[in-house]
C-alpha cells in the first residue's frame, strides 16, 4: 500500500496515532492494515472527499476499510475504520464499495470488472496473488494474450517477483529475443525465429504484469517497453521478406493475388496505418477504438497486430509454406485496415447526427437474470 500511496503522490505514511489527528493538513488517507485494495480505488476515494470505503457491496455494505478526509474529519474517520465508531458513516459523506459503477470501468487496461478489497488475514495467498495478476490484464488484447499466457505468465510473474527481478530486466531480455528473432528470420531459419518471438512475446505480458502487482511501473519502464513493441514490428517483416526472396523456390498461389515485395509493402504501411487510424480514434473519441462496441473489443483479439501474425506465420512454417503466410499476412492486414477504417467513419457519422460516441464499457453493467 505504501507504493501504491506513492504512485498517487502520497509521501507521509505513519501508524494511525489518535490525539495527533488536529496536527493533519489537507487531505488523508486512513487505511487498515489488514487490508489491501487495488491501486484504482485511491483517485476515487480523494476525488470526492469525504469518503469510505466498505469491504463488501451496494448491497451489503460491510465494515469501513479505509477512509479519505480532511484533518477536521480525521478522528472520525479513524474511528470508524478501527472498528471503534459509536456512530454510523455520516449521511454527508459519500460512501463506495468495489461494486459502484464508477470503480467498475478500467480506462487504462480497457475491461470492466469489479477492482479488489480483500482482507488478507483470511483471503488466501495464493487467491490474492491470482486477483492482484488478473486485475492487472488488459481486456481488450489479442487472443494469445487473453487465453493462452494468463497461467504460464501468472507463474513466472510469482517466480520472478520472488527473486526480486525486477520488469525492466525482464523487458531487456525480452529485447534481446526481439533482434534473436530478427537474425533468424534474416537467415531463413523460421522455426527458430519463431521460438524466439514467442519467447519475447511472452515476457512482453510478463513485464507489465510484475510492474502493476509489485507497484515498481516507472516512466522509464513504460517507454522502454512500449517503445520496443511500436518499433520492432516491421523489422521482423523485413527479415522475413529478406529470407523469402533469398531463397531459390517455386512461387506459392498466393503470391499470384500479392506478391512478396507487394506484401511487405502493404504489412509495413498497413502497421503505421492501423496505429494512424487507431490514434485518429483517440484524437477524436478520447478512448480506444477496440472498446466502442462488444464488436471492436473482440474483433482486437484477432485484429492483424504482432501475435495475431505470428499465429499465422507459425501456421505457415509448420505447413511448410512460409511465404504462403508472408502474404496471408499481408491480405489479413489490407482486411484489418478495411475495418478500423470503416469503424473510424462510422464513429464519426453517429457523432454528427447527434449520437453520444462512448466505450460500451463505460456503460452500467447488465443486471444479473
């Protein structure tokens, strides 16, 4: 908790000391102890001061587990997150619970889901090791990511996380499975190339994920990562084209509709394209694309970014057609393109005839049947 206080700029942490209280200045944030919340929760807390927070749900509220106030609030506040009030919450402070709609949409990693306040003295450990990993998952991503790394990444972010690496280490090997893979696809050797990007794809979740459980993202560290993944993208289609046209070999069909030096051109100015269109979005709508509708959120699972491709290409070389791929690749980028560009226009109609353009995911969830 002391980490994520310091994320939200909150540098003074001390035991609850009754009898000092009248000394506080500005905002506090009381907490107990035997308690841990997800990092989101905090700006909602200060936002709307004075505020508590219940451990359990609209519903059934439960005990008070922390509390934001003012120094003219603070013993009141203590109070009443000790346990120790002889009166309820007052009815002029505003009083949350993880279920509230307003802690339920995650802008920053594009999912709706109920953020985490659990008693650690009777939450098992390794049930809140698997809330604060699964808190820390994108929603809307490719299906690799969604499905198929959750388990083996929630293992090496434990492993890891043990042994005090820290995701700047784990973001610089993974840099250095980006150029292995880069000089096997170079040099024709696919199949390895492959095991090396698969490999630097994996410790691509990993890294983020061990920086949002332990607290340690830094700036630094989100333009190291991010950084590499805009950049290294294209340098693979490259050395993948490069091998293919060294290579003393019979044209495949597909190279009848799109020819090698014509796929490589339409992947690479398809990649800085899809981001334009995507940043387009954003500059437009304030939001991501991929959460307008349920559509755009699962059609970014398959959508023809870097892991998609490789599922492709991995197709590909176990088929024994790696050019075949090459171009498969390049026709699922031109159909990608087609889509964005057309969600990008219809956003922009729906927004002149009057309609409000919003992540569905920002809207109340469904009522349970």
């Amino acid at each position: 908790m002391i980490r994520i206080g310091r994320r939200f700029g909150i540098t003074d942490v001390k035991a609850w000391a009754p009898g000092e209280e009248a000394a506080a200045e500005g905002l506090t944030l009381v907490l107990r102890t035997d308690t841990i919340i997800e990092d989101r929760i905090v700006p909602a807390l200060f936002k709307r001061a004075p505020t508590v927070l219940h451990r359990g749900t609209q519903a059934v509220p439960g005990p008070v587990v922390a509390a934001c106030v003012d120094g003219e609030h603070l013993s009141r506040a203590g109070a009443l997150v000790e346990g120790t009030a002889k009166e309820a919450v007052p009815a002029d402070w505003v009083s949350l619970t993880a279920d509230a709609h307003e802690l339920s949409y995650n802008e920053f990693l594009r999912k709706r889901a109920v953020p985490f306040v659990l008693n650690i003295d009777v939450t098992p450990v390794h049930e809140i090791e698997q809330r604060m990993f699964g808190a820390s998952y994108k929603g809307a991503t490719d299906f690799v990511t969604k499905w198929l790394w959750p388990r083996p990444a929630l293992r090496a972010t434990r492993w890891c996380a043990a042994r005090g690496i820290s995701p700047n280490q784990v973001t610089a090997l993974s840099a250095i499975f980006v150029l292995m893979a880069m000089w096997m696809f170079w040099i024709g050797q696919f199949g390895l190339g492959l095991v090396f990007a698969w490999a630097m794809t994996f410790l691509d979740t990993v890294d983020g994920k061990l920086a949002r459980v332990t607290v340690t993202s830094s700036k630094w560290g989100n333009v190291f990562d991010h950084g590499i993944d805009m950049v290294h993208p294209p340098f693979w289609y490259w050395a993948w084209w490069n091998a293919l046209g060294m290579m003393n070999r019979e044209a495949g069909p597909l190279e009848g509709i799109l020819g090698l030096d014509a796929s490589f051109a339409v992947i690479v100015a398809g990649y800085v394209a899809g981001r334009l269109l995507e940043g387009a979005f954003i500059a437009l709508f304030k939001f991501e694309m991929h959460v307008w509708k349920p559509f755009d959120f699962w059609f970014r699972a398959v959508t023809a970014r870097r892991n998609p491709n490789l599922a492709i290409l991995l197709v590909a070389v176990i088929a024994g057609v790696p050019a075949e791929g090459f171009v498969a690749v390049a026709l699922w980028t031109i159909a990608g393109l087609i889509v964005h560009g057309v969600r990008l226009i219809q956003a922009v109609v729906a927004r002149s005839r009057g309609a409000a353009v919003e992540s569905f995911l920002s809207e109340p969830a469904p009522a349970a049947a």
